[in-house]
C-alpha cells in the first residue's frame, strides 16, 4: 500500500470522530421524559401551574458532583427545536426572557433531593409556576406561567465547567383555561326579554295602583271639621245621685 493509501487509512478515524461530534453532543443523554403527577391531585394543572412527578434515581450515573445543579428546562412548545443548552446559568435565563428566548431554567436542586429508593410515604412532586412572590429577574424564580402553553419540559444537569447531562422533553402540557360564558341561543333569549318586559310592565302598574291608595289613605286621614259643626253633649245623671239629693232636701 502506497503512502497515500496509508494517509487515507489514517483521515477515516479522523472523519468519522469530526461527522459523529456535533455542537452539543458532549451532553449525555438520560434516556427519561419527565411526567405529569398521576395521582388525581387536586390542583395537578391550573391556569398558571401544572405538577411533575420528581425524577427519583435519574442522575445517579451521571458524571455530577453532589452540589451540581440541576435544573427544570421550561420552554414553550414551538421553541423545543431550537433549544441550545446554555453554558452558563445567567439572568438572562429567568423568567423574564421567557419570551425572548423561549425558555427558562427554574426549581434548582441537586440529585441528592432526587436519589431513588427513598422509604417516603409523603408524595414527592415538583409544582411549576408556585410561586407569586419571586421577582420574574431573579434566577431560579418559579413564577406562575403566564397562558395556558403548550409548554414543555426536561432537566438539565450542570456543572461549573457548562451543561453535563439531560433528560428527553416531555410531552405537551396544556393548561386549565377560563370557562367563557355561553348566551344561550336566540330563541329562549327571545322569550327571555318578553318575560322580562312584562314583569316590568306589571310592576309598574302595581307601583301605581300602590300609590293611588297610600294618597287616597292620606287625604282622607287629614280631613279638618268646618267651624259650624258643634258637638253637643249630654248630661246623665246617675241613680244615687238623685237620691242623695232628696234626702239633702228633706
């Protein structure tokens, strides 16, 4: 074989390490979509929040010190393919810039809160968009989401060095929206409107017929006697009254 037999045998290594290693592929990925809580939870999607089961045991094989982060990735639906992992955790990732970037990194822990195995009898979930009280600037802040989405979600694991390990996206979450008032239809709006002119009609003649009689009441208790009436009164005169005038006399 000549030299630049050789040189080729020596370039295919080459290639196939260059065709194999894209932007980002140094992140390991944990084959785990996060889910929504199963249980029938009270609360488990409202119109600003929605409840995720932990993801228990998913990070122990993971090339992670204890204090690395991990971080919930909350991103609307459209921008899923356009996601980069970012190198560092700024403000620029906090719910502020949720819709500039498309994303936002929230609910920090560590895989220490996520071990498997764990004898707990409390149930262990993960509810986004908690808290009202956090500023949309601060990073971490667990803000309520602000429509009913679609959104989606995944962990990302990350070291001081940039991004280490993630999970797959979950599915589409859609949220609980507000039930609009339904008119009811034409014709029983119709006979609503009749029924309630009438009533008024009724009530305006019940009004009047109540008005004639507290006047007529009024005149008649306010009548004044003219000057010729007199009353005339009589005298009795009582039984032992007249005997004790008799015997006066005699």
């Amino acid at each position: 074989m000549g030299p630049q037999g050789r040189r080729s045998l020596l370039q295919m290594p080459l290639l196939l390490l260059l065709t194999c290693v894209q932007p980002g592929t140094g992140l390991e990925s944990i084959s785990y979509a996060p889910q929504l809580l199963r249980d029938t939870l009270e609360g488990r999607l409202t119109q600003s929040t929605f409840t995720l089961e932990q993801p228990l045991g998913q990070f122990e094989n993971v090339s992670l010190s204890d204090p690395d982060p991990i971080w919930l990735v909350v991103a609307h639906s459209s921008a899923v393919q356009n996601f980069t992992a970012p190198r560092k955790v700024e403000d620029r990732h906090a719910p502020a810039y949720f819709d500039r970037n498309g994303y936002y990194l929230t609910l920090r822990a560590s895989r220490v809160h996520y071990k498997g195995g764990q004898q707990d009898s409390r149930l262990r979930v993960l509810r986004v968009g908690n808290d009202n009280n956090c500023s949309l600037e601060s990073q971490g802040c667990n803000s309520p989401l602000p429509g009913a989405g679609p959104y989606r979600v995944k962990f990302l694991a990350m070291s001081a060095k940039g991004p280490v390990a993630e999970t797959l996206w979950s599915k589409e979450i859609h949220l609980q929206q507000a039930q609009t008032f339904r008119e009811a239809p034409g014709s029983q709006s119709k006979g609503t409107v009749v029924i309630i002119a009438f009533l008024s009609v009724l009530l305006a003649i019940l009004l009047v017929v109540f008005l004639v009689l507290v006047i007529s009441a009024w005149c008649s208790s306010t009548s004044v006697t003219s000057p010729e009436e007199q009353v005339r009164m009589r005298c009795y005169h009582t039984h032992h009254m007249g005997s004790l005038q008799a015997e006066r006399s005699s």
